[in-house]
C-alpha cells in the first residue's frame, strides 16, 4: 500500500495517472486499481491528462487562456522582504481545475447519467446521485490550497460567461461556508478580492487579446450585509445556515445558545419546509454556481444543506435558467457508513499530500513510549488520564522552545468528551503547569462533534473574544499557547501551529467522525517550501486506534520516542550554539565585510533594443502537417521538460498570442525583469515575424506555431533576447565600498530539510549539514586542521552573496560554500564542486575580485580563496588547510 516508487516529491510536479496511490498492493495496480479508488476518478485522470497534453483542444478560448496563465506561465512574486520568488500552482490544484474544465468545456456534462459514463468500478447507478443539477465534488488534503481551487473556479466561469456567447456558467456566486470560522478564514482571502490580485489569478491585461483585470469587476457581500447592486458580478459569502430559515433564526451573540453565533449552527435533521433566505437575491438574479468549502456536509437530500441547494435551483429553473454549476471541495467526501460521494472526480489523498510535505508528518510515541502510559484508577478525569496529558505537555514543551527561536508559537490541542471533563483539563492545565496559566482557550462542543446545545451564559463581548482568539491563535501575540475542546471543531479551524495532540476519549462511527478530520487540525504547515514538520499524536488506547485506522487510507505513521531526554519532533534546526559550554562563540565567530554591488543592471528602456543588430542564427522554417500542427509543445531548452503548450481550437488553429507571451514571460522570469512586458512582447513578436526564420512569416499560420515549438526557435529567441537585453544593461561599476560587516554569531536560527549533518567543534553553529557527501568530507577536515581556528557552512541564513555576470552574460547571485578562519589573521572563502558546471570560472573570478577589493580597501584581516575540486580532495587528500591552499590554485593565478 506504499507509494509508487517513482512518485515524485514536489507538490509541482505532473502526477502520471499510472503512479497515483492506492489502497493495495504495487503487483495489483493494472488489475484492480479503477476499483479502489473514487470510482469516477480513474478514467477522468487519464482523460485530463490527454485533454493537457493536447494543448487543451476542445476548451473554450477564454478557458486556454486562462488554463495558459495559471500553469504554463512563469509568474515572480514580490515576498515580504522585497525579494522575487516564483509561484507555481500545486499539480493537486492545477488538475482539479483541469478536470472541471474538461468535464464542462469538453465533455458538456448536462446530467447524472454523462458522469456515470466514467465510472470505472462498474457500480455506480443513477440512485447514488442526490441533486439534478451540475455538481462536482474535488477532494483535497487538508491543507493542500482548497481555497486556491475556488479562486480559480470562479475566475474561469466569470470570464467564460463574460466573453463565450454560447457559456452557461456564471458571473455570480454563493459560497458557502459550514460554520464562522470557515467564513472568517475565506473573508480573509477574498476580502478586497485580494487572492485575486496577489495570487497570479487575473491575467495581464492584454494576455490572449483581453482586458482580464480591467473586465474583472466582481463585489463581495459577507452574511448579513449582502444587498444586490447589479445582476451579475456578485460573490454572496455566508454560512449554511443563512441559505435555509424554516422555524430556525439566525443565532446571534444574544442567543441563548451562543455557541451556535460562535461557529455557526449546522443543519442536523430533516425539514420539510426548506426556504431560502437568498430568495430575494435569487429572483433578482439570472445566474449563480455555488461553491461549497468543507462540503463533506451537504450529503444527504434529508437535510436543510441540500433543500436549500436544490430550492435555489428550481427558483432559477421557473425564470427559464439553472443552477450553472455546483463545485464542492473537501478533504473527506464520505457518507457517515464511510462510502466516497460517487461526485468525487478528482482526488489528492493525505498520503501523497505528506509525502510531497504539504502537509505535516503524523508522528506517534513509539512502543516503549506508549508502554509507560497507562490509565490511573480515579474517577476524577484528570488523574485518569494524567500520564496522556502530562506525556503532551512534554512533546509540545520541546517543541515551543524550538520554534519559539523562529518566532513562531507551538499550539498544544487536547480533546476530551465532554464539557465537565473539558473544564477538568483546563484547570489541570493551569494548575499544574506555569507557562500555560491563563494561556488555555477551551471551546465546548458535544460528543459528535457539533455544536454544544447547554447554554453557556456567556456575554456577548467575551463570545466575540473567544472567536478572534481562535482565529489568531497562532500569532505570538495571542496569550494562548493551548485549546481545550470536546471532541474538536470537526472542520474549518485552519491554525497551522499545532505540534501536539492529545486525544482522551474514543472514537466510533457514530460520531460521524473521519480520522483525516481528526489529524487534519494539526496538518497545516508553519513554514513554506518542502521542509518535513510533525505533528505528535498521543491518547488513550482507543484514540489511537482510531488514529491508526487511517492507514488504510496509505498513511505511513511514524513512530518515534517520546518524554524527557528524547528530541523534540521539529524540523532539523540550525543555531548558534550557544548554549554549549565547549564553546567560546565569540573565539570562533568569523566576520565577513560586505562590499557594495559591482555588478548593476542600467534600467534602459527596452524599446532601445535594435533587432536588426541583434547576433543570431536564422533559423530553418519547416513545413509540417495537419497532424503535426497539433502537437506544439514547448520544452526547456536545458531540461527537455515540457513547459507550455499552446491552444488549439476545434479547426486546428492556434493562438499566436500565447506563444509570444510565453517567451516574453520567460526571458523576464530568467532576467528578474519587474516591467516592461509590453515592449518585450512587441520585440519578441516583430522579432519572430520579421528576423528568425530566413523570410518573413504570417503569425497566424498554424505551421508558424509548430516551427516555434522546435528547440532551435525557441533556443534562438530566447538566448538570443536574454543576450542582446544583458549586453545592453549590464553593467560594472568598477569599484566597491565596504557597506556592513556580517558576524556569524548574529545568525538567526532556521529550519533545512532533514539531512546529512554532523556536531561541529569549531563553528559557532551547533550543525554543519551538507549538500552532497563532498561538503560533510571537507567539513571533517576542517575540523582536524591543526592551523584551522574555525570555519563554518554559508548558509542562506547568513546573507553573505556575490554579485557576478554568469555564462549567459545575466546578473546572477553567488553564494560561496565555506568560511575558514586561520590563526594569523587570515580568512579564506572556500568552494568546493563535484561537478563543475559553466559558470565556475565566472565565480571564481568574482571571489578572487572580491578578495582583492577588501584587501584594498581594509587591512586588519587578510581574505584569500581557494577552489577544492572533489577529484584532487579525495586524490591528495591534504593534511593542514596550508596544505589545501598550496595545492589547489587552480583560479588563484588565473
């Protein structure tokens, strides 16, 4: 039941349908793997991925535009820090759009019977599907960007509507939200319709011919204050419980139940008199989808969830139109026996979200560790289960120490199974343990999992306390380093800080609980990028049955040691050590002056670049086809790797404008180009009509687009800009000044991915990881130097970089390998390489440039450099760091 061994690690990567996890054995993948899985989603993921690699065809234009945008374009980011980084989709959020759009553009799904021509198992029937309308289910890990999901959904029906004559879908949407928390958390992200705009969503304007951020005027109504201003162009945000009335109101902090106004009641019988509170809207508009977040509710035709749904519906269906789409995203679509919606058709399991670490690693105490737990004879809760709490306090303890070096607040959850009991926690907590007075934020639910009914007498003022605590629990500011809570909020609470939970009381299928929804409160992640991070799950033997039960699901638990003298379960952490006594920090400290830039680009207006200057090979224009003409694919000149694939439309005919924009994107991305986009692509058209090919050639013919997707047009055009731009701005100053001075010691700690490392003696750091085995080989050395005083790894986090002009003529950044201080005043940067690669002859020359401006302009310390190449360390093997400097001067007299 593992994965399959060349399931790759990165979230980004296409996922090939014959590689995807499920629920058996490797050897029985051809036969029985479309019957182990959401029976819809077999047979769709291989149709999806042929619908991708065509270039989309059969889509509307609007929609391979868009479908261009989100996934073939390279998109740079401005982060806090004022540094570029580049966004990509995750292949879990890219091929839940794609399914959609092919299920919609492609296949025209009108109803039940065309889904269930996907079914794969064989045991679909007509019966299983509830609603008579348009709906499709996405199922996402926890944590893997569901919301992202619905920021593109409702993006590409706005527009299809917008520009497609002939499109069904909608300008207006209700998005609906299963409680408060999860309408809070939403509200945050579109308020201002701001994932909208921070996210790459909205094409430029002028992407595929259209004015995207200009046409794109959609309103936001939140709950209560919705009111209608135009007919289309509207995004209703509520919760379940405002789309049905019956006997039921609105709860409000007045309530006597004011839990409900807490987290927002949920419909939990039948009802027979299902009216819409939206009715009003309803009828005052002609089209609407509804988004649903955290859907795993709306299953049953009993229940007020789907009458609401299905009320709106009809309403729309007496003004002549329908309900245009109804797209339910959650990480657990599964009736309460446990059965998948037969709607589900896509799916990215928890299993292949933690092994691609977009989500946390479950980790549990190890036999020994869960040996020493038991359960105390007492009929007071708290002394019953005192070795299970005081076990999470441990874990979560080492785990807030360290990440509390990153400013960041570890989160202890514990779950009990009742309100009385709740309460007993609480107090243990405070009473027993000092960092946690007054820091426990306990919220009362009942045993199923839903909202307490028992009055809870609280004022209105502390109810909304209590709801923007949990909202801000993670923020180091909040007071609150522990929740208490019945059970759990079964969905929506989306705090990312939990390193510890603990569960005290056992799970059944009655409590309509899934143990995804269980660990899916501590799965969220604390930091970017793909660094492993653990949650520890502790509890009664019971709870982690239930817990384990989710291996069946694929889910590989780790088991570690757990309590005092074990390490805490965090990422590898780098610091300045210290703490350890052995160490003189400020004897092995090592300061590095950083030097002003020499290197500059000269923002020149690129309208300045003159083509008919420009150094190139014409290429050989070719003549391919019909059948030719409709493989254009664009592959990375360096990796082969498909990047973009243009759009066809049903007649075969291609869009010019994406392919230019393609380039024009690329060469800005490899360039850390911020503006300009609209003269490049001007260039790069003119450049491609007039100067590549030998003769002038029509833009528009479908023969020019696959000439374009050959390697040596694409080579020509990109290397050839990149070249001409950098020849035309790039620039050295000359001279340099001293602008700061960088102390190792001063280093903030940070987090790597788990890797090769070892305990340092003559660094001021307490580990010294390696990228490779010739890194950790030259760190050992540099320990047994006798004329070696310390050295260090240079890391990110210690900011020191070189400006230098690459192979390609570009602006790139350096970052040298080691820091090696000697006894006689002397420091040496150190790099090491395996392999070279084209630019080590550019670095080299920079570092010993850099060298030289230092030694100009200070003289109380001597900086040197020397390159070590893996071959001569390994053939030489050098016995003092003068041994290595004598030795190795390959650059050094260049």
């Amino acid at each position: 039941m593992g994965l399959h061994p060349d399931f790759p690690t990165s979230p980004h990567a296409i996922l090939d349908p014959d590689i995807r996890w499920f629920p058996a054995d490797e050897s029985m993948r051809e036969t029985t793997m479309d019957k182990l899985i959401p029976p819809l989603v077999a047979q769709l993921r291989k149709k999806v991925k042929e619908f991708r690699e065509s270039g989309y065809v059969g889509a509307t234009d609007t929609t391979r535009s868009l479908l261009s945008w989100w996934f073939d374009t390279p998109h740079l980011l401005e982060k806090s820090d004022g540094m570029m980084s580049e966004f990509q989709y995750y292949f879990a959020q890219r091929e839940a759009l794609e399914t959609i759009v092919y299920l919609y553009d492609v296949v025209g799904v009108q109803d039940k019977f065309d889904l269930m021509r996907f079914d794969s198992s064989n045991s679909v029937s007509g019966g299983m599907f509830d609603e008579s309308w348009k709906r499709f289910v996405i199922k996402m890990a926890t944590g893997s960007g569901k919301t992202k999901v619905m920021s593109l959904v409702i993006t590409w029906s706005f527009f299809n509507r917008l520009y497609e004559p002939e499109s069904t879908l909608s300008r207006n949407f209700l998005v609906i939200a299963p409680n408060i928390i999860v309408l809070d958390r939403i509200y945050h992200d579109f308020q201002g319709l701001r994932i909208f705009f921070e996210d790459p969503v909205l094409p430029e304007n002028g992407f595929g011919g259209r004015n995207w951020r200009d046409d794109f005027q959609l309103t936001l109504h939140k709950q209560d204050e919705v009111r209608v201003t135009r007919p289309t162009g509207n995004i209703f945000l509520t919760n379940i419980h405002r789309v049905y009335s019956g006997d039921d109101i609105p709860p409000s902090p007045d309530d006597e139940n004011m839990m409900d106004y807490f987290l927002g009641k949920r419909p939990t019988g039948a009802t027979t008199d299902s009216k819409v509170d939206l009715g009003m809207i309803v009828r005052d508009i002609d089209e609407l989808m509804v988004v649903n977040d955290e859907a795993h509710h709306v299953h049953d035709k009993k229940l007020a969830w789907f009458k609401s749904i299905e009320d709106i519906h009809n309403r729309l269906l007496q003004k002549g139109s329908a309900l245009a789409l109804q797209v339910d995203v959650t990480a657990t679509p599964k009736h309460n026996n446990g059965s998948i919606f037969v709607q589900t058709i896509a799916d990215y399991p928890l299993v292949e979200a933690i092994w691609q670490n977009v989500v946390k690693h479950p980790v549990l105490p190890d036999a020994p560790s869960r040996a020493k737990l038991h359960e105390n004879q007492s009929v007071k809760y708290t002394e019953k289960y005192a070795d299970y709490i005081d076990l999470g306090v441990i874990e979560w303890r080492k785990a807030y120490v360290e990440h509390e070096k990153l400013g960041k607040k570890a989160i202890l959850f514990v779950m009990t199974d009742d309100t009385r009991n709740c309460d007993d926690v609480d107090e243990y907590l405070q009473g027993r343990y000092p960092e946690l007075k007054g820091a426990v934020l306990v919220i009362h639910t009942k045993n199923n999992g839903e909202i307490s009914e028992a009055a809870t007498g609280k004022a209105k003022e502390d109810l909304e306390r209590l709801r923007e605590q949990a909202n801000k629990i993670d923020e180091m500011d909040s007071p609150y380093k522990a929740i208490v809570s019945v059970l759990m909020l079964k969905e929506g609470w989306d705090v990312k800080n939990v390193t510890t939970i603990v569960g005290l009381r056992a799970y059944s299928a009655k409590s309509n609980i899934l143990p995804e929804q269980t660990l899916g409160r501590g799965l969220r992640k604390m930091y970017p990028g793909g660094l492993e991070e653990y949650v520890s799950v502790i509890g009664t033997d019971a709870f982690m049955d239930f817990v384990e039960s989710i291996q069946a699901e694929g889910v590989e638990l780790e088991r570690k040691a757990m309590g005092e003298g074990t390490k805490p379960k965090t990422p590898l952490m780098i610091e300045v050590d210290e703490n350890n006594q052995n160490k003189d920090i400020k004897a092995l400290d090592i300061e590095i002056p950083v030097l002003s830039p020499r290197n500059y680009r000269e923002y020149k207006n690129l309208t300045d670049l003159d083509l008919d200057k420009f150094d190139f090979q014409p290429v050989r224009y070719l003549k391919f086809t019909q059948e030719e003409q409709r493989e254009i694919v664009f592959k990375d000149i360096t990796t082969k790797k498909i990047v973009h694939t243009t759009m066809l439309d049903g007649a075969g005919k291609g869009d010019y404008r994406s392919v230019i924009g393609y380039f024009a994107q690329t060469i800005m991305k490899e360039l850390h180009l911020f503006s300009g986009y609209d003269v490049l692509y001007g260039k790069i058209k003119a450049f491609v009509r007039d100067n590549l090919f030998a003769a002038k050639v029509d833009l528009e013919d479908p023969n020019t687009l696959r000439n374009l997707s050959e390697l040596p047009a694409t080579k020509a055009i990109i290397e050839t800009f990149k070249r001409s731009i950098n020849e035309l701005t790039v620039r050295d100053k000359g001279d340099a000044e001293i602008r700061d001075t960088i102390k190792l010691r001063h280093t903030r700690p940070f987090v790597v991915k788990d890797q090769g490392y070892l305990m340092p003696k003559k660094s001021v750091f307490n580990r010294l990881i390696g990228d490779g085995h010739l890194e950790l080989d030259f760190a050992s050395f540099l320990e047994n130097c006798p004329d070696v005083v310390s050295h260090a790894k240079n890391y990110f986090a210690v900011h020191f970089k070189l400006d230098y002009v690459n192979a390609d003529g570009d602006i790139s950044n350096y970052y040298p390998d080691f820091f090696v201080k000697l006894a006689d005043h002397r420091v040496v940067i150190a790099e090491t390489k395996g392999q070279e690669d084209l630019d080590v002859p550019q670095k080299m020359s920079r570092l010993k440039q850099w060298c030289e401006d230092i030694n100009r302009v200070q003289s109380d310390v001597v900086y040197d450099f020397v390159f070590v190449d893996q071959e001569s360390f390994e053939k030489y093997k050098p016995k003092s760091f003068q041994h290595l400097l004598d030795g190795f001067r390959e650059y050094k007299d260049a």
